[in-house]
C-alpha cells in the first residue's frame, strides 16, 4: 500500500508509453539539422506547446529542466545573478522545500537579504503579510504554491494581483518590478494558469504527478530577466543548456495532461478517501492530532494527512508500517537527513518532542477504500504496540 505520493508517484502507464519512442527510434539530437534531429526537434516543441497551454503560457516561455530542484535553483539564483546590484532584498516563507531554501542561504552568505515570512499555526502565508515584507530594494517574492509535509495551499493568486498592484505603484516611482516566483511542486492537481496565478516564474514537477523523476518545467515569463545556471551549447533559449531530454518532456507532458485533464474529480475523490481515513484514524487513535490545515478545508491539498501521534517516534510507526505493508513518510522525505526536525513543523509553532512524533500520509490516484480501510485498521493496533513497549521500558 504505497502512501507516500508527496515524495514520489508511479508513473502512469500512459507516460510510460509516451517516452518509449524517444529512446531508440526517434534519437536525434534536436539541434542537429537532419531527419533524425528534426523529427527530435518537432516532438519537443509539440511537448513544450501542450505543457504551456496547460499553464495558459506561450511555448517560448517554457524552460524545459531536470525537475523541480533545477527549475527551484534556476529562478532563484538566477533572477539574483541577472541584479545589477550586489545588495537585494528577497521574500520567501520559512516553510519552503530545501531546494529554494538552500539557494536563498546561499544568496545571504553572497549578501543579500531575505525576509522569511512565518506562517499562523495552520500553515498559511498571507498576502498581506507578504506585502507588509515589501522594501523599495525588493527584487523577488517566492511563495511556494502547496506545502509538501502538511499540504497547506497558498493564496497565490491574491499575492499575485497584490504584487501587479504594487509592480504598478513602484513603476511610477522609476523602482524595479518585483518578480513573483512560485513553486508549484506539490500543485500538479491544482489550478495552473500563470493568468490566474500572476506569477513571472512558477516550477512544475514531473516527478510529482506521475511523469518520470527529474522531469519538469520553469515557467519564465517574457521579459523576465534571468542568467543561466547551466552553461553550454545555448539550449532552452540559453537559460538550460544541455542536449534536450526529449524522452523526459514526453512522459512530462503526457502525465501534466492526464493530471490537469481530470483534475477536480481526481481531487473530489481523493479527497473523499483522504477525510474518511482521517476521521477513523482520529477516532481510534487517541490524542492523534492533525497538523495543518482542517480536513474541510478547501486549502488543504486533497491527499494530505500530517498526524502528530502522541508518545510515538514517526520513524518507529513507520517501520512497523512498512513491516505491515504501508509505506508512508515522516516529516520530510525530500532530505537524506531524516535526523533533522521538521523546519515546516517547527514554523507552525510544534515542539521539537511533537515534530518527532510525526507521520505524513499522502494518497495517490490509485488509492482504494480498501487500502483506507486496513491502514485504519492497522495503524491503531501498531501505535497501541509502540505506546506498549515504550511504557514497558
Ligand atoms: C519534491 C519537491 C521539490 C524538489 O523536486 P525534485 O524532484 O526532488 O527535484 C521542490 N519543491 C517541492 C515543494 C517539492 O515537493
């Protein structure tokens, strides 16, 4: 029973199926001017249409990547590097996935200064209080779309038309315009429309819905000024050089497709699945409680449940379940250190005990009522074993 689709999805059979030609039959390099590289060529500009209409985007303004720690990586530091200035200032949030926390360490050890907005106890960033952050030296805004630990979703839309307002004030007044970046990860169920959203920078993750691993886009949209973090033949506009993985943007594009196409069904079931099987575990287990926002709430991702177990080590229930045949996750998946505490949990205000205690659970498209009922069934038994032995001790 495989319960951990924040931190990696089966690929769909149908992804699977749209790379296979891209391996051996259709090889070319797509910037070879030969039948073989032009026949790579018209796929991946067939697969960067299809992905950018997704996005409600040009197809210019899709950068093809490695997934979502490069696109993370090239927005940051690369809108840091295109600055004039050695000395800017840069908004993001303390509940942000490593691979966009890191590059903004990096850019304060290089002088920079970055605002770090905390988030209220249920995991949520205002656009207020991102635009009470705002400096006139203030270059970029990064706000992650949907939190991967405890699945909260933020108001990006609301930060995006507060950020065109103010893009509108500084405009007069000869400053700079404020990029907004989000990473969109955990968002590939979610509305995606850069129209929408009013991003000039968004990361969307292959990986992470059913297309294969290091697989994804940076949306940059033009006129968005960015240096390159990959230096070479020119490729994706210069922003990514590399030889094209065109077999990559295949199953990307395909899964994106599927994903986006039966979006809100998908999220309405899933979700269905998600709050019975939260509802049984409160019930059985006692002094479970949910981190994150509320299961009725419409801005909490629909396969999220985050749990802080009272007096059981995350890491020891999740063995026992892996032994029991439930894989799932404890606090953060995403870091080889698994020793290290929740910085998410630990910026929604729990204690170091309580950020042990933790057990993500993250359904996918395939779940079934069966796999809710005997994961409802078991966990309580095996926390009851945990909380046993522990007394015994
Ligand atoms: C998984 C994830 C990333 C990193 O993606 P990789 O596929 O590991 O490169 C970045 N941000 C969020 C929110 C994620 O969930």
């Amino acid at each position: 029973m495989y319960l951990d689709n924040a931190g990696a999805t089966p690929m769909s059979p149908e992804a699977e199926a749209a790379m296979k030609p891209f391996f051996a039959r259709v090889f070319g390099n797509p910037s070879s001017l030969h039948v073989q590289g032009r026949k790579a060529k018209q796929a991946l500009e067939s697969f960067r249409k299809s992905a950018a209409h997704l996005i409600s985007a040009l197809p210019e303004e899709v950068v093809f990547t490695a997934g979502g720690t490069e696109s993370c990586n090239l927005a940051i530091l690369g809108a840091a590097q295109a600055l004039e200035k050695k000395k800017a200032h840069f908004i993001t949030t303390a509940i942000e996935h490593p691979a966009v926390l890191e590059p903004f360490l990096k850019l304060e050890k290089l002088g920079h200064v970055v605002t770090y907005l905390k988030p209220d106890k249920e995991g949520f960033i205002s656009a207020a209080q991102a635009g009470r952050a705002i400096r006139p030296d203030t270059v970029l805004v990064s706000v992650m779309y949907a939190n991967n630990e405890i699945g909260s979703i933020q108001p990006i839309a609301e930060i995006g038309s507060l950020l065109y307002k103010v893009n509108m004030q500084r405009q007069k007044q000869g400053l700079r315009k404020i990029y907004f970046y989000t990473d969109a990860c955990q968002a590939g169920m979610l509305d995606l429309s850069v129209k929408n959203l009013g991003v000039d920078l968004m990361t969307v993750n292959g990986g992470k819905m059913r297309g294969p691993k290091q697989s994804g886009l940076l949306y940059v949209k033009n006129g968005t000024r960015l240096l390159p973090q990959t230096l070479g033949g020119g490729q994706e506009r210069g922003l990514r050089s590399g030889t094209e993985n065109v077999a990559a943007a295949a199953g990307f594009a395909k899964a994106f497709e599927q994903v986006q196409a039966k979006r809100q069904v998908v999220c309405k079931n899933v979700a269905s699945l998600r709050n019975q099987l939260g509802k049984l575990l409160i019930q059985k287990i006692p002094g479970l409680v949910l981190n994150g926002p509320g299961l009725d709430s419409p801005f909490r991702l629909p396969n999220n449940l985050n749990f802080t177990v009272p007096k059981v080590e995350g890491e020891s229930l999740l063995i026992y379940l892996d032994a029991a045949g439930i894989s799932v996750s404890t606090g953060s998946a995403c870091s080889t250190n698994s020793s290290k505490p929740s910085h998410v949990l630990k910026a929604i205000g729990l204690s170091e005990d309580l950020i042990r205690n933790n057990i993500r659970i993250t359904l996918g498209v395939n779940t079934k009522w069966q796999d809710v009922e005997y994961v409802s069934r078991t966990m309580p038994e095996l926390v009851k074993k945990i909380q046993k032995v522990r007394n015994d001790l």
